[in-house]
C-alpha cells in the first residue's frame, strides 16, 4: 500500500482557509516524489460539501457537533485516533491557532516526532528535511525527517496552494467519531466576530506600523503624526496591543490582520515571522530600526538601519508637521 | 487551590544571536537570557485569577541555563506564593518541549492545581508549543493563544484568538492546561528593591529531575536564513535618510 501523508483541514466559517490549500499544495509535491498519496483529513459538523472542493486523493470525513469549530479537546482526540490507525509517513497540520493546539498534543500523544514552525520542507539528496523558523526569526533549524510517522506543524503563507483539480475529485471516506467525543470536557464553543473598529487597517492605502522600538505608549503620537502627515493610519505589531497600547483592531500579523497597502512604514519592528505574515504583501515595505540583523530587513523594498525617532522627527519637519 | 505558572528562560532575541561550532545549537556562552515574554502574561493572568479566586499561585522551572532563581524571585516579588525551580544534568542544553513537558508533568500532579497557565510559546519550540503537549502528558483539557480567562462555577472559561479578531470561546472543565498570549492587563512591574527584599526573605524549593528519553527532532543544523531580498539600505544621518524616504514616497506617488 501506498504511504500516505496526511493533511488536516482547516476551515473557519463554512470555508477552508488558505492554508488548508498551501499544505495540501506541499503534500502533493512530496506525494509526487515518493509515490505517496495525499489524504485530507475534514472534521466538523456538516461540512461533507467542502469534501468535494479539497484536492486530495482521498478525504477522511468525520462530523461530530463537538467538531464544528475544531475546538482543541475533541480535534486533538479525533486526529489522535486517526493517525494512530492509519500510521502515516506525514501529518501536516497548520501552526495556526487551531492547528497548534492540535499538533503538538497529538505528537506528544502518540509520541511521535514533532517539528513546528515549518517553512520549508523538501528532499535532499534522498533525505527529506524539514526547515523551521526559530528564534523571532533569526535563525533557521534544518532537521531531518526519519521514516517513522512524524508530525509537522507548518507556517502559514510559506508555501504555494495547491492548484484545484475539479477534474479528479478524491474519494471520500467516512468514519465514526472516537467514542470520547461522548465525554469532552471542554463545552460551550462558539465564535465571536470582532466588535466594529474605529479604522480598519485592512483597507488604509498607507500604514505607518510600530513596534516595540517605540519604547513607550507616550511615543505613538509621534507615530500618530507622522501617519497624519503621510494620510495613512497608524497600526503595530503585537507586543504594543498586548501592552494594551493600541487595539486589536490595529494587530497586523498571525493573531491579527493581514494588510496590504501601497506604502508600509515599519517602525521599530523587529519582524517575527508571526508580523511578516500579515504584511509581506504590502507594495512598498520600508522598514526602521536599530538592529541590522532586524528580520523585518528581509522583507523590506528599503530600509535604514537607524534611532527611528531621529527619522520620524527628520521626516515630520520635512512634511511640515 | 492552586494555579501553575511555568517559567522558562529563553534567548533574548533582540540581542545577536550566533551558531555554535557543532552547529546544532546556539553559542550558549554568547546568548543573554531573558523570560519568555509570554510566560509573563501567563504569571500576570494567574495572578489576575488568583486576586479573584484566592488561589495560591506557584511558579514552577526548570533551570537550563543555571540562572532561572531570578525569574523565580521576580515572581514571587509580584505576588507568587511558592516558587519551584527542577534541577539536573541538563544546565547549559536545548531542552525540547517534549523533555520539558516530562520533568514538569510529575511535579505538577504533584501540585494537584486546578489550573496551569504557561506562555504560548517560545522562540526556541523547535517540537512544538508546550501548553498542548503537557495536556496530552496529564490528560487534562487545554486551549492555547488564550487572551483572556475567568474561574466560573468549576470551569475555566477562556477566549481563545484565531486571527483577525475572530475569538473562540470556551469553557474547560478543571484542571485544565492554558497556554496564554496575553494576559488581560500588561504584566505588572516590580521595583529591583521589591525583588532583592524577597530574595532575603523568601526561598525556592529545589528539586532535582531527571531527563530519561527524548523522542523530539535534533537539528542538524541551524543557520542564519539567507539574506535573498534584503532592503536596500538607506545609509548616513537621519536628515539624508529623511531626504531619500520623501523622494521615494514623491516617486511613486505617495506623497
């Protein structure tokens, strides 16, 4: 029999997120070179019509009202028992807030190996090795992939989506849900939308972005007056609305918005890949900051290495503000 | 009652970091540590909790880099009631998830708590986030990237962020595992001479652990991502830096 690698999808209101795509993209490129299959594994409750739109060989459907959100207790059981019948080569789960909370409980569960924070994943001369981003950013961890089942939680937006093929639709294959389903003891999930922002930085053309180089809550109406000078709105990066600093309506990254303006002025932000996600899009990425080796430079059209209250100041006189 | 905090020391990541010539981890004698700004939304949100609920809160770590006491001071300075601190062959490695999860399982049984708030993650989680691989260990229920919580009629009901504002919320039954990404107020601070009082005053408990098995993946080797890409560096003083940024907003019609 064919080895199998194993995709779980995730879907969030009725719809597979872009993710689910990217990983089942990745899968098939491994598939394709070692003649494995690709299995997409789809939880939840009513979604047997999303089968149909998931590029995979073979669909794994179980529905169960306690997975209608993929809450953490009952997704982690029912990937727990999946996997351990079916032993798979591969289990690509996203390192998304859903898919984290699954994937390193499921490998610890089945004491499987693990590798988070995926970025890239191919064969080396025979080998197939993992790539994960550590450190904010800083450093990359090359591992290598043995043949027992292992687990891989990837980043999202790190790789391509898997082209739909309409024309070869996958079997689907329907299971029962695991009996613990009957005994969770995780209750009451639902969803919450977020209240209405005063600005909704997914739209602005123009965003001047702060980090923590802005040293102090004081300091974001100097941001705040260079964002009036140029006509864009002011957003940061998360430790700044963890801080309470800015709302979360203003988060660009992972945990908050993705944005993709003409002009992304990047002050102070050091560029963890959880930020990079959300704004690596942007048209014009310039970025601020003291520290050369600063991962926002990676992505950055140009930067300046550079106190960005020296700059901001700079540039608020010339802009007569 | 009690509530679990787990403290780990980590790399600071704003500081340099280098490769160590085995090239399977970082240069631990050029590394500053730092705690792991996610576990001190968790210690904040536990002693948020706490204030309500009258738990006792204890900050439990394990000592990988031989200077955790100070971690553990600061912690019981901001209001802990009990620190412990595991110790063991082990000072000075990359401890995985998977083998930090197995020393802190027992001890926290041990501790019987209702809840155990740990940071969500951590810049060097190579195996993965530790809130959900100690819930698997304990078999207790567990939800992570957790922006809020609250002690209701023998639950824990938290509000779990997915992206974009979009929030699940949850209610646990106890005990149960979180993994926190922001407690609902910044941590608190403490003064240095709050700090120091409480290391004259107070103690941690030592225990001394043992790493049997680890099953987690190896690097085989860590390297500086390539810099393909890279901006390009506007350079001199902040007026001639100012003046490159105008003409380039100007350029493309931003300005």
């Amino acid at each position: 029999m064919a080895q199998r690698i194993v995709v779980l999808v995730e879907h969030l209101y009725g719809e597979p997120t872009d993710v689910t795509f990217e990983l089942l993209g990745l899968a098939r490129r491994i598939a394709d070179s070692d003649g494995a299959i690709v299995e997409a594994v789809l939880l939840g409750e009513g979604v047997r019509h999303l089968a149909e739109t998931l590029p995979a060989e073979r669909v794994i459907l179980v529905e169960h009202p306690a997975l209608r959100y993929l809450a953490p207790e009952a997704t982690a059981i029912t990937v727990t028992g999946l996997l351990r019948t079916d032993a798979p080569r591969l289990a690509l789960l996203p390192n998304t807030s859903l898919g984290m909370d699954v994937a390193a409980w499921v490998a610890s569960a089945l004491d499987w190996p693990l590798v988070a924070y995926c970025q890239a994943l191919e064969r080396r001369e025979g080998q197939l090795v993992a790539t994960a981003q550590l450190f904010g950013g800083k450093i990359l961890a090359d591992v290598a992939v043995g043949t027992s089942p292992t687990v891989i939680s990837v980043l999202a937006g790190a790789f391509a989506a898997a082209a739909l093929e309409p024309a070869a639709p996958g079997t689907i294959e329907v299971r029962e849900p695991p009996a613990e389903l009957a005994a969770l003891r995780t209750h009451a999930a639902s969803l919450e939308r977020p209240a209405a922002a005063d600005v909704d930085i997914t739209r602005a053309e123009k965003i001047v972005a702060v980090g923590r180089g802005i040293e102090s809550k004081d300091n974001l109406e100097l941001a705040e007056e260079l964002a009036q000078a140029l006509g864009a709105v002011v957003a940061a990066s998360r430790p700044l609305v963890d801080a309470g600093w800015l709302p979360r309506s203003r988060q660009v990254g992972k945990s908050g918005l993705k944005v993709k303006p003409k002009l992304y002025l990047a002050l102070g932000i050091s560029g963890a890949p959880e930020h990079l996600e959300g704004m690596k899009d942007a048209e014009l990425i310039i970025a601020i900051n003291k520290d050369p080796k600063a991962p926002i430079f990676g992505v950055a059209d140009y930067g300046a290495v550079a106190d960005l209250f020296d700059v901001v100041e700079a540039l608020l006189e010339r802009l007569g503000g | 009652m009690t509530i679990v905090v787990v403290m780990e020391q980590v790399p600071d990541v704003a500081e340099e970091l280098a490769i160590a010539p085995s090239g399977t981890d970082l240069d631990r004698d050029a590394i500053s540590y730092v705690v792991n700004e996610y576990d001190e939304h968790a210690l904040e949100e536990a002693l948020l909790l706490a204030e309500t609920s009258g738990d006792e809160v204890v900050a439990i770590g394990i000592d990988a880099t031989g200077e955790l006491d100070q971690a553990l001071y600061t912690a019981l300075a901001k209001g802990a009631q009990r620190a412990i601190k595991l110790t063991g062959d082990f000072e000075g490695t990359w401890l995985s998830t998977r083998t930090a999860a197995r020393l802190l399982a027992p001890v926290i049984e041990e501790l019987a708590p209702r809840l155990v708030l740990v940071g969500v993650q951590a810049p060097d989680d190579l195996d993965g986030q530790l809130a959900p691989t100690l819930a698997a260990l304990l078999g207790w229920p567990h939800a992570s990237v957790v922006v809020g919580s609250e002690l209701v009629n023998g639950m824990v009901r938290v509000r779990k962020e997915l992206w974009g504002g979009i929030t699940m919320l949850l209610e646990l039954a106890l005990p149960a595992v979180l993994g926190i990404q922001a407690a609902r107020q910044a941590p608190r601070y403490v003064p240095v001479s709050r700090v120091r009082q409480v290391m004259r005053e107070a103690s941690i408990e030592v225990r001394d652990v043992e790493v049997t098995s680890d099953l987690a993946p190896v690097p085989v080797r860590l390297r500086f991502p390539e810099e393909t890409g890279q901006a390009e560096l506007l350079t001199g003083s902040a007026s001639e830096i100012a003046d490159r940024l105008i003409e380039l907003l100007r350029a493309r019609g931003l300005l």
